[in-house]
C-alpha cells in the first residue's frame, strides 16, 4: 500500500483536502456574558453578576475575578455603581431574534451556556427552578427549529454566590454533589435534543480568573492556596468524570467533552534550558487537565510538580478508579493567541516580538492554531472541536449605519485557513465556533466596546443604546464561509 498520492493495486490513503462534508460551522457565547435579566425569572446571584467595571479602567487589565468575601457581599448590595452582565445584551429577551440573524448566516452549531443559578438560584436547593428550566427548554428548541445543534457548556462562570461563600467553592465536595444533581436534572430534561455537552469552560483557566470563575475561591478562605487550588480542581476532575458517566447511562447517545484554554506558548530562544521550561509550563497549564480527563489518570510530570512545590491533594482510590473508567469523548478548546515563555521570566508568560498584538494585547498567530490542534491530536486521538476563536476590536458605525470590519475577516480568515491545514495534516476536528457570533460584554475586560461579532449590538460600556442588532460586513462574509463549507474565504 502506498501512503499519500499514486498508484497502487491497493487503496491509496489521500490526504484530506478541505473540511469534511459533516463539519459544523457556527459561535459561541456565555449565558453571563449575554443573556442579562439577573434577577428574572426566578434566578439567584452568580459570581458573574458581581463584576463591576469601574469608571475608569485599563484596557490591557483584566478587570475583577479575584475577592474577598466582604467584596462580594458589597457588591451583591451596590446598585450605584454598574455590572455590565447583570443586563448585558439581554439575549434573554431577545433569543429568537438573535437565533434568527444565526440561522440567515447559515449556522450549524451554537454554543452557550446554561446559567447554573437560573436552574438551581443558590446551588444547594433540593428542587431545580422551573422558570428557568423553561426558559432553556424555549431556547434550545428554537435552536433546533433553526436547524442549529446547540452545545451546551455546564458550566461557564456562573457558579451560585452562596456556593461561595459558605461553601469555599470547589474546595468543599458537597459543590460537587450539588453540580452533579445540577447535571442530571440537565441529562434528563435535554438529553434528547442536545448531543455535545461541556462540563467546565477552559477548565485550566488557573493563573487568571479561573481561581474564582471557575473555582468560586475567594482570596482569604484557605491556608495553603495552592493545595486548596488543585484540590478543588480535583473536585472538577471526578465531577467531569461522575457527569460523562451520568450522560451516558441516561442516553449513550450523549458526547461529554473536556475543554481546555489552549493560548500557545513558544520558548524565547532555542537554549536547551529555555525549550524545557518552556515544555513544563505547557504540561502544567494546558496537557495536565486533559491527561487526566482524556487518559483517565494523574500524569507523572504534574506528581513531581506538587512534590517539588508541597501540593498536597486528597485522591482515593475509588476517584482514580472513576477518572479511569470514564475518559471524556471529545476534546473542545479555544484559541486566541499566543506567547513567549523566558528563563529570565519564569513563570509569566510574555509578548511574542515576532508578532503583531491587538490594543489588548493579544497576539495574532494563526499558525499557532495549526500548531496546537497538531500537538492535541498526536496526543490524544479523541475528536475535536475549536470551542472559541475570535478576535477583539474597537468597530466604528458609519454614519450610513455599516460596519467594515476588515480587520476581523483578515484575523478569521487566516485562522479557518491554519484550521483546515490542521485537518488536513489528519486532525479529526468536528466543529467551529468562533466567539462571539454578537458582541456580549467582555469576559476578560468587563467592555462592550471589546467586540467580537458579525452582529453588532448598540450598547456602549456603560450599557446605554437601543440594543439593535446590526450586520457588519463580516455577517456576509461568514455566510459565504457556511455556505462553501471554507471552501471561499476571500
């Protein structure tokens, strides 16, 4: 048999020469970057619906995630100063319309996110909320009216308050209990209509907001932070574990993945000592979470990481015996950009010379998207899905009212073009959501005028506008992207 192109009198096995027929194109969102209406409908206060913007602020800063308690139990009183996902784009009133715009570019897919707290409103309640069970019931059937595959995440920063702060977050393992009861009142009532589903956002988002995003830890609860740290991820670890293995028992049909925020990150120079921290940061930051998930056990290099660093994490044999008997079924991470890391440094992760940055910071490189989905495959040979690809820009209305935002179809397009070189180098990816399809507040600077989307929304940063809907020139040219299967991206 010949690999590659030519002639044999067996089957020849060609490469891959665009994305496959089946692939699902569309976006992704966050119910607390969107959907607003915080104390509708039922819903209790999640640790989003804390995060002020300030008045003044810096647009490299990434604005709150990181309390006390006393913070938090201001904030939940303050009602002078402005929150901007307590409101949002109020996608909670505005789905159908919204879902509308999606399926005129063609969309396949969408992902967001159930708000945990418009289900269960303090996370410890024995009975889910059925306003806001019906509320996600009406959403996703019009998903699916649209012809849409909707992709749930779980859990996207929106943990309960109260989970918080009598809890210490995932610290406590009565969390887990309650975000498993969450999971199966989600399995059972949608199990049925949605396929995909993803039980943490970047569930390796330490180092940043994800202590308490994700973790719901507050920075005066805990002794030893690093040990409560990984403990608490531990909790997520057998939680992701216990929840594939829920899913599946109620429906097999049931996909349950682990996602991971994989910014790439380069060594500095070629210097052995340099590529190798550069190899350690990368085992800890982002293949870590998903050796376990995906490989079912604790690796080796992240062992002598709590050794070296006096990491004490509780594990039993009975939650190794879980991680391994249930391995999630797909892989779903996000990429925006990428890094340097440097001796000089260590540690941080620093700008890269060689690349171009938006205002933010963030640093353009499609092939680091290449090269991630390369390394990720040859790793793990599970299915994949890119979760969150975008780019954030300042967009001017015209007085015409358009919106060129060539600036975004450049960025898209090289990294739809890094993406089908990955497949075709044999990566088996699934789907494409770029974030965000409509501008939402901005998860990282808590901004409006941080935009994403081929839709834009008139609401500024201080939440005031008409809320209308409009189509950038992207809009169009993403339509075409649907509608050739990537096939035309000029």
């Amino acid at each position: 048999m010949i690999l590659g192109y030519g002639r044999s009198v067996e089957k020849v096995k060609k490469v891959p020469e665009g994305f496959p027929e089946d692939f699902l194109w569309g976006g992704a969102i966050a119910a607390n970057q969107a959907e607003g209406a915080w104390n509708i409908g039922g819903k209790g206060p999640s640790i989003a619906d804390i995060e002020i913007l300030p008045l003044e602020y810096s647009r490299k800063k990434v604005v709150g995630f990181s309390h006390t308690a006393d913070e938090i139990r201001k904030a939940l009183e303050d009602r002078e100063g402005y929150y901007p996902r307590r409101e949002a784009i109020d996608f909670y009133h505005h789905y159908k319309e919204d879902i509308a715009l999606l399926k005129e570019m063609g969309f396949q897919c969408f992902r967001t996110s159930f708000n945990w707290t418009r289900i269960f409103p303090q996370g410890d309640e024995e009975e889910p909320n059925e306003e806001g069970l019906l509320f996600y019931d009406h959403l996703i059937d019009e998903l699916l009216k649209n012809g849409i595959e909707p992709i749930m995440t779980i859990s996207h920063y929106e943990m309960p308050v109260k989970l918080v702060l009598e809890y210490q977050g995932w610290y406590d393992k009565r969390v887990q209990e309650f975000f498993l009861r969450y999971c199966r009142v989600l399995f059972e009532r949608y199990g049925g209509k949605v396929k995909y589903w993803i039980p943490f956002n970047q569930i390796n988002c330490l180092g940043g907001w994800g202590e308490f995003g994700s973790l719901g830890m507050v920075n005066d609860a805990y002794e030893d932070w690093l040990s409560a740290t990984y403990q608490a991820v531990h909790r997520q670890f057998v939680a992701s574990a216990l929840a594939a293995k829920m899913a599946h028992e109620i429906n097999p049909e049931m996909k349950v993945g682990v996602m991971l925020g994989d910014d790439e990150l380069y060594p500095a120079s070629c210097r052995p000592e340099e590529v190798f921290l550069n190899t350690q940061q990368m085992q800890m930051m982002v293949y870590f979470y998903a050796d376990v998930l995906l490989r079912g056990k604790y690796p080796g290099y992240a062992l002598r990481y709590f050794h070296e660093h006096n990491i004490q994490v509780q594990v039993t044999e009975e939650e190794e015996e879980i991680l391994k008997k249930n391995k999630a079924d797909f892989l779903a991470f996000s990429y925006y950009s990428s890094r340097i890391s440097e001796l000089a440094h260590p540690g941080e992760m620093r700008p890269n010379p060689y690349l171009e940055a938006s205002i933010w910071g963030w640093a353009k490189d499609s092939l680091g998207l290449r090269n991630g989905i390369n390394l990720l495959w040859d790793r793990y040979q599970v299915p994949m899905m890119i979760a969150e690809n975008g780019l954030g820009c300042l967009d001017k209305v015209e007085e015409d009212g358009s919106i060129h935002d060539a600036y975004r179809v450049d960025y898209l397009r090289s990294h739809i073009e890094a993406l089908r070189e990955a497949i075709c180098d044999g990566a088996k990816v699934f789907a494409y959501a770029c974030w965000a399809p409509i501008d939402i507040v901005s998860c990282s600077q808590g901004e409006m005028s941080k935009r994403y989307g081929y839709i834009y929304v008139d609401i500024d940063d201080r939440g005031k506008g008409t809320g209308q809907r409009v189509r950038k020139d992207s809009f169009y040219w993403y339509q075409k992207v649907i509608a050739t299967n990537g096939e035309e991206l000029g």
